[in-house]
C-alpha cells in the first residue's frame, strides 16, 4: 500500500473479541472507524476494556477474533507494520530512569528513522512546547510523575505515527502544563495523526475529542461527536447543590428526573420546564442552612455518561476548570 494511501485511510476497527484465559471477557465486538486528523476518544470507566483495545491496535495483544486495518494493512496479522505505523504512550511511566531528558526524546526520534538534526531540533520544539527546559539534562529518575508523564508524551510524538495513542496522557500533569499538552495533542491531529486518546475523564472527553465512544463491560456504548451525545438530555438543565459540609443530602422533588451525589456536590437532572421550581427549591435549602450555594446550567457529556453507566467516583474532581484544555 502507498505512503500516500495509508496517510489518507482511517483507521478501521472490526467486531474486535478479545477472551483472556478463564472466560474473561475484556473487548466485546468492538467496531470503530476512526479518520486521520482528528482526536477520537475512549471513553468509560477503569476496567471498561479500553487499555485492552488499543494494545491490540498497537499489535501488543491479538485478539481473539475480529480484525483492525489501516487502509489494507491488517494490524493484527502483521505485529511489526503496528509497530511501524503506531506511536503509543502506556499508562505506565516510561523507562527513562537513567536516561536524560533531551536524550531519551532525541533516541525515541532516531530510533523511528528521523536524522541526527531533525531529532535534535523536534527534541528542543517539544522541550519548549511542554515547558520542560528546566528538566531538559535531567535523569528520568530525578523528575516527578508529572513531568515523567510529559516527557513520555514528548518520546511519543518525537516521530509520531499514522497512529498515535495516548493512554490516559494527563495522569499527575498540572493544570497549567496539560493546557500545553492538549495544544500538543492538537496539533498531532493537525498534522494528520488518528490520535486515540484513553480516557476516564469525561471532561476532557468533551472539551478535548472530535469523536468519542463510550465503552464499558467491554461493549461499545455509544459513539459519536460529544453533541451527539448529549442529544438525549436536549430538553433537560442540570441543577448543581453544594451542600453545607455537615448536611445530609435532601430528598429531591419529583421534578428530578436524574440525581446523584458525589461528595458534597448534588446534582439534579430536570426538565426546562421545571427550571422555575427548581430553583425555589434550591433557594429553599440555603435559606434553610442545608446548601451553601447552587447552579443552573446547561446538561454535560457527564449527564449522558451517567445515564450509560453511572456516575463517575471522580466526577466532582473532573469538573474543575482548570483542566479545561485551551485551543
């Protein structure tokens, strides 16, 4: 298949089965289609098989029955065109303990056919990109998880592939540098790269991601763009209570059509139409002493994720505004 050919062919995921020995079922005939210059999301909860989908795409794992093709090149019968054609970030921090930054981003460039200057050159662009000058001559073993973690970006998209996956690629990254790394990211995709992107955050899934699916128990859930998505709560608003520390959570009215709590956050799905008594209910309970203050806004990915698999442990951490990635 032609250079050109591959550049242009999506990235084309088939009823991918995957059975581990004792019966367990990590990937239920999965299918995806996933274009070049875009950034495609897996979304779901930990345990949901997406780890296992996308070592299969890189051609670590086989899968039990089921295919996945770039263009006409079968990825699962061919481990090392996988290898060639994929840059992959693990959830893993990378092995870099005795090697120097600069170093092991230069090396992960060379090792993928790029030349002595060209390797230097895209090491510096990422070193600045990242803000990661100040750890440019240090041991990988010297850096925090964080920094780790950018690094690890950085040795990924030093020669990126048709193919780029990135396994949860903020974990321990502070909000300020993860702003940097998804400009990153997009521009991975700007250049032409799928980059799949693995995650349990629904927030970044909605700001961050062209396409997304939703997986859990192994199972595609749902697929499309985020507004998509959300299509089935259009007519809904959400109603955001923070409670007062020691309050119990109240009883919501029968207007709620959806709730949960996670740690002192209530959150209430409702009806437009009910918008009006929602917030004299709310108004109620911090006359009352029973909240500190309330919100009304327009539903989320987060709504419908709930309404496919449940709330997130996390999701109040998920919410935070500083992590909202910047184009």
């Amino acid at each position: 298949m032609s250079r050109s050919a591959i550049e242009t062919a999506p990235l084309s995921i088939v009823d991918v089965t995957k059975v581990y020995p004792g019966d367990v079922l990590a990937n239920d005939e999965v299918s995806l289609e996933i274009e070049p210059g875009g950034v495609f999301g897996l979304l779901g909860p930990n345990g949901a098989g997406k780890t296992t989908l996308v070592n299969q795409v890189i051609g670590q794992i086989r899968p039990t029955s089921g295919s996945i093709h770039l263009g006409e090149v079968d990825l699962t019968a061919d481990a090392s065109a996988a290898r060639a054609l994929c840059s992959y970030l693990p959830q893993q921090s990378p092995p870099i303990q005795s090697l120097r930054t600069r170093f092991a981003i230069e090396l992960l460039a060379r090792i993928r056919g790029v030349d002595r200057r060209q390797a230097r050159a895209r090491s510096e662009e990422l070193l600045a990109a990242l803000e990661l000058e100040p750890w440019a001559d240090r041991l990988g073993s010297e850096l925090s998880g964080g920094v780790q973690r950018l690094v690890g970006f950085a040795i990924a998209a030093a020669a990126p592939g048709r193919i780029v996956v990135l396994d949860e690629p903020t974990n321990d990254v502070d909000p300020l540098r993860r702003r940097l790394l998804w400009r990153e990211i997009r521009r991975l995709a700007d250049g032409g790269s799928s980059v799949l992107l693995v995650t349990h955050n629904v927030l970044e899934a909605e700001r961050a991601v062209d396409e997304l699916a939703v997986i859990d128990g192994g199972r595609v859930l749902a697929s499309g763009t985020p507004a998509a998505l959300k299509e089935d709560a259009r007519d809904s608003v959400r109603l955001v209570v923070s409670l007062e520390p020691e309050a119990e959570a109240p009883s919501v009215p029968a207007f709620g059509d959806q709730q949960s709590v996670t740690g002192r956050r209530l959150t209430v799905l409702l009806r437009e139409r009910d918008a009006v008594h929602a917030l004299h209910w709310a108004r109620s309970l911090v006359e009352g002493g029973v909240a500190e203050e309330y919100e009304l806004g327009a539903t989320t990915l987060e709504d419908s994720y709930a309404r496919l698999v449940g709330p997130q442990p996390d999701a109040e951490e998920s919410r935070s505004e500083e992590e909202v990635p910047v184009s």
